[in-house]
C-alpha cells in the first residue's frame, strides 16, 4: 500500500479511493486520518518490524536538505507503541518533535533527531524523543503541505540509524 525508501513506508494511496471501499478501510486503520497527498504526506517506521525500545536511533537530514525544505506548513515526527499506536507516555510528557520544538542544528547547518529510551550525551534536549525502554515502538512522518519531490516519492525522511544502548 505504499512505497519504500530510507527504511520508510509512504502511503500513496490516502486520499484517493474513488469507489474502492476496502482501500479506503484499509488506509483508515492503518493510520491518522487519511488527507490528499497534496494536504499531507504520511511515512512509517517500525510498521513492518517494529523498532526496538531499549536501542537508540537517529535520522540526519543534511543542511541542504532540511525537513523544512519539503513543507509548506510543517512537518511532524511521532513515537506510537507498536501494538497499540498509542503515543508512549515518558517524564517529558514530549509525543512528538516538528520545527516549533527548540531544536539545535550541527555545525555544518544538518539537523540530528534522536530516539531512545534515555537522553543520549550528544543530544541536546530539543532534539530528543523520548522511548520506552523495552517497549517496541513505531515513527510516523507527517509532511503537512509537502513539495513535489515529497509528492512524487523522490524525498523520503533519511534512514534511521541504530545503536545498542
């Protein structure tokens, strides 16, 4: 039901069913809502082989290809568990990281996310979202008023990378 790329799952289809009922069924239980692609551009992580809680994880985007560069609006990343894709209740009280959290770029101008049951050294804090240890987990990418590179499945989020904790 969607494309791959990075280790991402894109729904192409949300949003387009004409009279295909079981389509439309379908893409209703698999996720929040079910906008156009031109409202919004929706990718999984973990869906397929869920991630593992107790592992640390990150996504690069490089300077000149910040998440930001492919929105109109805004673009959200969220940590469901597995099973329930219910948000995972942690001490920050923090569901989700989008460009209005106070994230710190590197040097080079490249934005680090970092997933992971406890706030790696490196990380700063704005960057952070937080998981359970243990708990197997899900990331779902929302591009809101994505760009034609989104749109026609050239951009995906970039790989996740995994580290042992």
């Amino acid at each position: 039901m969607g494309t791959l790329g990075n280790g991402w799952v894109h729904r192409k289809s949300a949003g387009n069913y004409g009279a295909d009922w079981r389509l439309r069924l379908a893409a209703n239980y698999a996720g929040l809502w079910a906008d156009s692609p031109s409202e919004v551009a929706c990718f999984g992580a973990g869906t397929a082989k869920p991630l593992n809680g107790s592992d640390t994880y990150t996504m690069t985007f490089v300077r000149d290809d910040l998440p930001s560069f492919h929105v109109k609006y805004f673009w959200s990343v969220t940590c469901t568990g597995a099973v329930d894709r219910h948000v995972i209740p942690n001490p920050r009280n923090r569901f989700f990281l989008n460009q209005q959290s106070e994230l710190q770029f590197g040097s080079g101008g490249s934005l680090t996310l970092y997933f992971a049951p406890r706030k790696p050294a490196e990380a700063p804090d704005g960057n952070w979202l937080p998981t359970a240890m243990g708990k197997n987990f899900a990331l779902t990418w929302r591009s809101y008023g994505p760009d034609k590179a989104t749109t026609s499945g050239k951009w995906f989020p970039p790989r996740l990378e995994r580290r042992a904790v």
